[in-house]
C-alpha cells in the first residue's frame, strides 16, 4: 500500500460542502420547500472533480484525464450503467396502473385486520420487483392513507410501515440501483448478494410483521377495495421470479419489458407511439443515477491515485480491528456518506473503492462487502428527515388531506431499526467465511 495522503480527499469534502451543506442552508434557514433536492448533485460532482484536478500538479492534465479515464473505463461501471439504463425502461413500460393492480390485488385477499401488516408486506413486494423505494412509497403511501382513515390505524404508523417495505425491496431487488452498484463494485454475483443479504434481511421483515400485528391486530377496519387488473401483474412476476431464479440480469430486464409492452398493447392502455415513448423517458430518467456514477468513478480514480483512500483506509486500520471491526467500518463508512448525500446509491458509489480495499485488508467476501453497503445505506436512508424516500411520503400523505411530519413518522419506521440489529447480529454472532 502506498503513502496515504489525507489532502487527496479534498474532493470529497468540497462535494459535501456544496451538496449537504447548500442543501442545509436552502432547506432550514432559508426555508425553500424540498430545498435539499434543488442542489444539482451532478454540478456538486463536476466542481470536486475540478478540485481534483488541480490538486498533485506533479500528475499532468493529460495523465489525469488518462486516469480518470481508466477509473470510467472499468468493467463494473459499463455494467452498472448499462442496467440502469434498461430497469429505467422497464418502469417506463409496465408504468403506475401495474404496480397499483399489484397491491390492490394483494390486498384484497387479506383480512382488512390485518391491514397495517399486509401494507408492509405489500410495499416488500412491489419495491422488490420495481427496484425502486421511492416509487413504491409514492405508489402505495395513498392507499395507506385511505387504509388508516377508514380503519381508524395511526397514519404515522401506516406509512411508516410502507416506508419500511420499500426499504427492504431496495434492498434486495436485483434490479435496485443500490443492488446493482454494491454487486458490481466489490464484484460479487446479484443472486450470491441476495441470498446472503436475505438471511439479514428476512429476520427483520418477519420481526416488522410481528410487531405491526401486535400494534393493530386489536382493530376492527372496513374492507379496503380498489380496482386491479391481474393481467398486469405478469411482468413484475417476471422480474422477480427470474431475478431469485439467478436468471441473468439482463434477460429478466428484457422479459419484463416484453411481457409489459405487449400486455399494455394488448389491453389498450397505450399505444405503439407512446409505449416508445415511455420506454425512452423510463430510461432518461436513470440519467442522473448514470452520471452520477461515472462522475464518481472519475474522482475516485484521481482520489485514489493521489493516495486519499490509503489515507482513509489507515484510519479506518488504527480505529476498528479485526474482521468484525473492518465489518462495523465499512458499514459506517457508507452510513456516513449516506448521512451526507441523501442519497443511498450516490453512498454506495462512492463507498466502493475503499470497501473494496477494505475487503482485502480485513478478509471480508465480495458477498458479505455487498451486502453490508446495501443494507447499512438502505438502514440510514430509510430513516433520516431529509431523504427522499420520507419527503415523497409526506408529500403524498398530504396531497391525500393527512398532515404529518417526519418526525411523527420517525418512531414507527421499525423495519430499518430492525434491519440494522439484524446487521449487528449478522456480524458479530454469525461467523463469517471469507469465500
């Protein structure tokens, strides 16, 4: 390992500074709504990039665009943007009315009882086979809104369960961003992840049902109905079918899209023109996600041939021992730079580099590296005030004439505290082979 250089990070801090801490100031002292999101998060990564490059002027420009260039270049990268360009079509094509008839359907064959538990399990299966958590929060938070309202259940608690089951899809779904780019970078196989991840993950969701039965069995609820269509379940059956099958990524990607375009055709919901045009603005929508990604890519090279991740990794070295402590790290690591960007996949991304030394260092399976990045991101993003997944939920609460805050939500977001004892748990009770 070569000399850390801790000024190598630089490019790192001037990132946060502008990305959270602009955001901090637009969001609660100057009071601008959804103020953290107006930073443009691809213009706070060309700006840390640019700081990179003046930094080490013993590196010409032309070596440092060669570097930068090797660091895009990567085999896991092309991957990586190569999936999320075609998860964004499928969403284009199978659209919001298929998810919908997914949990109508689920929920109409429930008992209304146990309405508050079937919400969260309804949110685990739509998130995991969407890959998306904020999709499911928006998608599903309305009929839980109308699911507290006409059952008399704490709204808070509602939607924290939804919150929680979108949570542990974006976890697991072999389509989420965060599966995808915790996977290829540490290198570890999406169905080998999954199934690793699941034995965390499955304590904890069973842990959630129990509790949110425990805290709404007593009621007695009217019958929550609405409309659903079972023809359009098919492609997100598809996709998670194939996905736990250990079908290559991209054909279940390719099967869903087919199975959608032709049950949309079929069923009149568009037409040819327009089902194109869905598919293009699905897959322009992962444009931020994709140049998000290259862009860190590109810092992270120069970081790294500048020394900074060295640097990182020899502070991380005095500070946790052992193959349990480099565990415990590497999960922080990713928790802190979640904390910061508001962003899970963002953390991830960035987090990869030196979990994958870190992996090395501390004899740590590309499997278990994986899975700690996803599920420790997804335990900090599933909980902070300002993150997406919780400003979409009030939103949609509050189109749905419920008023809350996120700290009301907060308290009765189980599933990620659940998760993050599981985590625990999964470190320092189980043993870990590295292989």
């Amino acid at each position: 390992m070569k000399k850390g250089n801790p000024i190598a990070l630089l490019p790192i801090g001037v990132f946060l500074l502008m990305y959270l801490g602009l955001g901090l100031l637009f969001e609660y002292v100057l009071k601008i709504p959804m103020g953290f999101y107006n930073i443009p998060i691809v213009i706070a990564f060309m700006v840390a990039i640019m700081v990179a490059c003046f930094q080490n002027r013993s590196v010409s420009f032309d070596d440092k665009l060669a570097i930068m260039g090797q660091g895009v270049g990567d085999k896991n990268i092309i991957t990586m943007l190569l999936i999320f360009l075609t998860a964004g079509a499928f969403v284009g094509v199978v659209g919001r009315s298929s998810a919908q008839s997914v949990a109508y359907f689920m929920l109409s064959i429930i008992p209304p009882q146990f309405s508050v538990a079937v919400l969260f399990i309804v949110a685990c299966f739509i998130s995991t086979a969407m890959g998306t958590s904020v999709g499911t929060i928006t998608l599903i938070t309305p009929i839980a809104v109308e699911v507290a309202q006409a059952a008399g259940f704490d709204v808070p608690l509602c939607i924290g369960a939804v919150m929680g089951g979108a949570m542990f899809g974006d976890n697991l779904s072999f389509i989420s961003d965060t599966t995808i780019a915790a996977c290829n970078g540490q290198g570890c196989a999406m169905q080998d992840k999954f199934r690793g991840n699941f034995l965390i993950a499955l304590p904890a969701a069973l842990a959630t049902v129990a509790a949110l039965l425990a805290l709404s069995v007593q009621a007695e609820p009217a019958a929550v109905t609405g409309e659903y269509n079972l023809v359009q379940i098919i492609p997100y059956m598809l996709v998670l079918v194939g996905g736990i099958a250990g079908v290559n990524v991209f054909l279940v990607l390719l099967a869903g899209i087919a199975s959608g375009a032709v049950i949309m055709l079929l069923t009149g919901q568009t037409a040819p023109v327009d089902l194109l045009a869905s598919m293009g603005s699905g897959a322009s929508g992962m444009f931020e996600t994709s140049m998000v990604a290259i862009l860190v890519a590109a810092m992270c090279a120069l970081i790294r041939e500048y020394g900074g991740f060295d640097a990182l990794l020899a502070f991380i070295r005095r500070l946790f021992k052992g193959n349990k402590g480099g565990q415990l790290g590497m999960g922080l690591l990713v928790g802190a730079m979640d904390i910061a960007t508001a962003n899970n996949t963002v953390a991830i991304v960035m987090a990869n580099p030196i979990a994958k030394e870190m992996s090395q260092e501390y004899g740590i399976s590309p499997k278990k590296a994986a899975c700690i990045l996803d599920s420790f991101s997804c335990v900090f993003q599933g909980v902070i005030p300002y993150g997406a997944q919780m400003l979409v939920a009030i939103s949609a609460a509050t189109e749905m004439g419920a008023a809350v805050s996120a700290f009301e939500i907060m308290p009765n977001l189980l599933y990620p505290y659940l998760l993050l004892v599981s985590l625990l748990v999964s470190i320092y009770v189980i043993p870990h082979k590295n292989k």
